[in-house]
C-alpha cells in the first residue's frame, strides 16, 4: 500500500491491518470499498476509518433504496408506448431532459478522458 493513505483510528497503529480489502469487502461488500475509492480525494492523504465505511454505508443504503423505490414504480412501463412525445412534456421536464442529455453527454466525455489516459 502506498504510505500516503493515512489511518483515522489512533487505537490501530497500522490501519491496514484492520482495514485491509479482503477485511472490508468480507465485512461490508465490494460496492462499500468502491465507494470509498470512488470518493477519496487522491490528490491527497486518503483517510480510512470505521467511521467513513458507516458514514458511505448509509449513504449506499439511501441510494440502493432510491433505486429500488423508483424501479418498482417503473413495473409495466413500456417506453415504445408510455413515452410521450416532448412537445407535450411540461416546461419543467423539458427543462430536466435537456439537462440531463447535457449531463450524459458530459460524463461520457469525462469517462473517455479518463479512458484515453489510462492507456
């Protein structure tokens, strides 16, 4: 492990014994570890504690049951023939669609970025 990932909990003197990947992925799953990843600040001293894994835990439980919420609301929803057209939309979900189109377009562009430099 790199030395600049830096432990929060003064009572383990190497963090990484306690919070090892296998540890945390046996303990809270593989999504919990990703999230960690996906939202430590590299560009600093990456923190790991107890307290970070439940505060991204509760997080991760408000997400999956967002998801899930709105998934069950989607049960017989056929696009082909629910959909309406968008000169019937409302100004607001207009408004929301072409955010959202801009916001895909976006994180495609940033994804490929990110793609092109890994290589």
């Amino acid at each position: 492990m790199d030395s600049s990932w830096q432990g929060t909990d003064a009572r383990c003197p190497n963090p990484w014994k306690r919070h090892d990947p296998e540890n945390i992925i046996d303990k809270n799953g593989a999504d919990i570890l990703r999230i960690w990843v996906a939202s430590s600040d590299y560009r600093g001293d990456v923190r790991i504690s107890q307290e970070i894994f439940e505060n991204l835990i509760e997080s991760y439980r408000r997400i999956r049951n967002t998801a899930r919420f709105l998934l069950a609301n989607l049960k017989g929803f056929d696009p082909e023939k629910d959909s309406m057209p968008n000169d019937k939309l409302s100004q607001i979900d207009q408004y929301i669609l072409i955010k959202l189109r801009s916001f895909v377009q976006d994180a495609r562009t940033v994804l490929m970025t990110m793609n092109s430099i890994s290589r």
